[in-house]
C-alpha cells in the first residue's frame, strides 16, 4: 500500500509518517518509481506505536517495542528492551502518583481549614450579589 493508505488504515498523516520514516521507525522501502511502499506489519507497528503514545509513552520510549516487533515478536513487547521501558515508565507513574496524592491531601486540609473557619464565624459575603 502506499502511504496515503497507511496513513487513513493508521487514523494518522502522511507528514506524520515521513517523520516516523526520518527517525528510523517505520521503514522507508520505495518502489522503482519512488513511491513509498508499505504493508500490514506497518500498520501493526503504527498501531503499537500510537497505542504506546495513548499511555503516555513519547516517541523515542517506542523504539524498543518497533524494534522488538521488527524481529518477530508479534507482541513488540516481550524484548528486554521494550521491558526495561516499561519497568522506567511504571517507576515514573509510581512517583508521579505520590506528587499528586502529596497534592491531594495539601488540598484536604486546606479544605478541612476552610470549612473550620467558616464554622461560627459570619456569613461570607458574596461579591458578585452584592
């Protein structure tokens, strides 16, 4: 197929397919004429490569798993490399995690402050009403 066809099949541009191709992750095969050509595995490596990027992963993190896949393992994710980049991304979830729920109870007792404050005290007095 050409890449006007994988780029529809893949839900993505052909710019974006040229720039996948000029950093090493889809292949560049040319016909006698110079068209790009392209076939299923393609549509398989674009598939992994954007369901890696729904989950946060960017493009580079997605070289192992192309790799992994361009030599035969049908997962693309069963390579100590592409393991590796999911061992660094769970351990980057895990602390980002911990930034949020640090967050979640700053905002708690904040909230738990602002309502005590607001207990016996005078009716708070909306600006927008008057």
């Amino acid at each position: 197929m050409r890449i006007g066809e994988l780029a529809a099949r893949a839900g993505t541009t052909t710019r974006t397919l040229r720039y996948y191709e000029s950093r090493g992750l889809l292949p560049a095969r040319r016909t006698g004429n110079g068209y790009r050509t392209y076939d299923e595995d393609d549509v398989r490596l674009l598939e992994q490569i954007r369901t890696l990027q729904d989950f946060g992963f960017d493009l580079e993190e997605t070289r192992p798993f192309v790799e992994c896949l361009r030599s035969g393992h049908p997962e693309g994710d069963s390579c100590p490399a592409s393991l590796a980049v999911y061992r660094r991304k769970l351990t980057e979830l895990d602390a980002l995690i911990g930034e949020l729920n640090a967050v979640r109870e700053q905002v708690g007792a904040q909230l738990v402050r602002a309502e005590a404050a607001l207990e016996g005290g005078p009716e708070p007095r909306c600006e927008l009403t008057g």
